[in-house]
C-alpha cells in the first residue's frame, strides 16, 4: 500500500470509529500515525522535487514581514496598492496576481513589510493551483492576514484550514511540551497540570509511534493529541493573524452582523478604514523600540531600531551589520532588560522596549 492509500485508509477508520472516552486512546494513536505519514507524503513524494516546495524566493525586508491570504479576486493587490504605494496588478478577473509582491508600509516609525500573493483555492495545501508554494511564503511571516470579501467572509475557515495542513498555527502559543529522547532507560513521562485528553498510557503510544522508547516527556499545560503530535512532527510554526473583509462598500449595513469571529471591515478600493488597519496590523506585530548608543554620537532618541518583542543582542547585531556577530564582545545594556543601568551582557541577552545599548567590539 503507497502512502496516500494507508492515509485514506486511516482517515476512514477515524470516520468510522465514534468519538467517546472509551474510543479516546484508539483515535488519538489514529491520529498520530496519520500525521507521521502525512509528513513522509511531504517530504518524500512531490514528482522528485524533494523535500517539498521552498516557496517563492522573497527577500526579507523591513522589521516585519506580513502575508496576505485569501480566495482570488478579493483585493489583496489592491489593498496593497492602497497601503503601499506598490503597483501590484489588480484585475476584475481571478488569478491575476502570479507570484509574490512585496511592498513596504511605513507606520509610526516601523517599516513593515506586506507581501501581496495569488489567490488560493480549495485544496492548496495539497499543492492544487501552485497551493503549496503560496503557503509557504506564510511560514516566515511574522503576521497573516486573511483576506475575505464581504460575499464570502465564513471562507476564512478554510483559509485557515489551508495553512493548517501545511503545519501553521494560528493563534496559539507552541504547546509547552518537551521530549528528551535518550538511548535507554525507557519513559519517563511527566504531568505538572492536569490533564484533560492525555494519559500516561496514550503519550506513551504515541511517542512510541514516533520511534521514541526511551527518554523524558514533560508536559507543562493541559494538552491535547494534537498539540502533543506537533511537538513530535516539528517544523511546525506559530503565528498571529488577522481577519480583514474587503469591498465593504459593496454590501448592505447590517451584511456582516452576527459574523463569528472579528475581523476589521475596510474598502480597500475607496481607502476606507485602512488606518485602523495599519494601526492593528501594528499592534498585533508587538514590535519594540531600541537604541544603539556609539562612542562618538551617544544615543539618539529620534531613531529607534524597531524590532520584535523577543529580540536579541545577537539579532540585532546581524541588522546593523552582517559581520557584526563575529566581531562582538559584549555589550551595555539600560533600561527595563538590564539589572542595573550599563549592565554587561552577551549575545543571548533579551533587550525590551525603550532599551539602550552598546555594542564593544573584539
Ligand atoms: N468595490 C470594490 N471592489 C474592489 C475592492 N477591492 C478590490 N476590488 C476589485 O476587485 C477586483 C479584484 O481585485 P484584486 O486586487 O486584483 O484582487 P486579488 O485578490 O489581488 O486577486 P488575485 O490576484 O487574482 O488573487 C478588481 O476588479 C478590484 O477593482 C473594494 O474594496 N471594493
Ligand atoms: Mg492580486
């Protein structure tokens, strides 16, 4: 049997199997071995391409990156022609956007960079109408936006459903699971909260399932299967979206009452709300302000590094120059990240906003 057949196969056993506390055990290893061979499908299958589709090549720009998702024809050229000032291709026909489109759009001091994609259509993940590749573009963002139109706002289940399959997940921390494999002494499988979907018994099918016999699983929140699977699969990524329905200007008052999720309602075409936009599209973005102090300018206050919550003495080393990590050795730090103000730190240190540092060469 090839590797789709034993998936339908399993896909039709976890349809037949009804869903109770006694069938838990049963699906949850269903699931696990379904999501081993969907991975193998990947990585192995794809008429030779090997390892799957890289995406289209987009050079990173700016200090975020967000992507635009959504079905053909809903605005997404134009939304970036309206926010950017980028002339992407827009036309009354699907389809008319071909490969990725960047853009840059300048907010509050930031530089944000928006990429413009081709329409996806049902299927994408699977690799119908170049899907793959498009979605692709969605795992190095720092943002998604989901894009309907307001004939059509529920599709952004699917859209969702897309990214999904392709190992994205939006709007949720990575699960706070750790797994040690080592080479002997069997499992060693521990809960610190309590658990509503995992036992000892099902975690440890399921890792054996991934080859793991031996080694520590730590699970540190109430998990589900499938959190527990993405731990075991990887690659997978974690990102934030937002739901943006376009051509407001085509619908009656009243057409998007009651709809079961939020989203920021906009006309791209008439420029309309598209400054509240820009200002979620920042927020949600989390992008902090730092400054690098030198020995001849001191610090100046009017031009902040904008960079993301997270970021790093090493990362932003690498934006002020490619050759900077290699020549590092330390830096001060003020500010609310540093234990007392010129504290001495390494390359791991995590800088917050409105911190101050300097960086000392070798
Ligand atoms: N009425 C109205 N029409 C819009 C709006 N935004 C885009 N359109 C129209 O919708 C059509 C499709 O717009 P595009 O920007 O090309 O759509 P797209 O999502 O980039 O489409 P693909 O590249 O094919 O995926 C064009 O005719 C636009 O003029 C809007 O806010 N209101
Ligand atoms: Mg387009």
């Amino acid at each position: 049997m090839g590797i789709t057949e034993k998936i339908t196969e399993i896909e039709s056993q976890m349809a037949k199997t009804q869903k109770n506390k006694a069938t838990e055990h049963h699906l949850g290893l269903l699931k696990a071995k379904l999501a081993k061979l969907k991975k193998e499908q990947v990585s192995g299958g794809g008429k030779g391409k090997g390892g799957g589709s890289s995406g289209f090549a987009v050079k990173k720009a700016g200090n975020a990156t967000v992507v635009f998702i959504g079905l053909p024809s809903v605005g997404k050229s134009t939304l970036l022609n309206a926010m950017t000032g980028a002339k992407s291709k827009m036309a009354a026909y699907a389809f008319t956007t071909l490969t990725c489109i960047p853009g840059i759009l300048h907010y509050k001091g930031a530089q944000i960079q928006l990429l413009d994609l081709p329409g996806i259509i049902a299927g994408a993940k699977t690799g119908v109408g170049r899907g793959r590749e498009i979605l692709a573009v969605a795992r190095n963002a720092d943002l998604v936006l989901l894009i309907v139109d307001v004939f059509d706002p529920t599709y952004v289940d699917r859209l969702k459903g897309e990214l999904e399959g392709i190992g994205i997940r939006l709007d949720e921390p990575p699960p706070d699971i750790k797994i040690e494999p080592i080479l002997r002494g069997g499992l060693d499988i521990a809960f610190t909260k309590k658990q509503s979907q995992l036992d000892e018994r099902l975690v440890t099918s399921i890792v054996n399932e991934y080859g793991i016999f031996n080694g520590s699983v730590t699970i540190r929140q109430d998990a589900t299967v499938d959190q527990l699977i993405d731990v075991l699969v990887g690659n997978r990524k974690y990102i934030p979206s937002l739901v943006v329905v376009n051509k407001v200007d085509l619908a009656s008052p009243g057409k998007l009452d009651g709809l079961p999720f939020d989203y920021i309602p906009i006309s791209a075409q008439n420029s309309q709300n598209l400054e509240t936009l820009k200002e979620t599209i920042y927020q949600k973005l989390q992008l902090i302000r730092v400054y690098t102090k030198t020995r001849f300018k001191g610090v100046d206050k009017d031009d902040p590094m904008l960079v993301k919550t997270g970021t790093t003495i090493a990362d932003v080393c690498d934006q002020i120059h490619r050759d900077m990590r290699s020549l590092f050795k330390y830096a001060l730090v003020w500010g609310k990240s540093a234990k007392h103000p010129g504290q001495k730190v390494g390359l791991t240190h995590v800088l917050q906003d409105e911190d101050v540092f300097q960086i000392y060469k070798k």
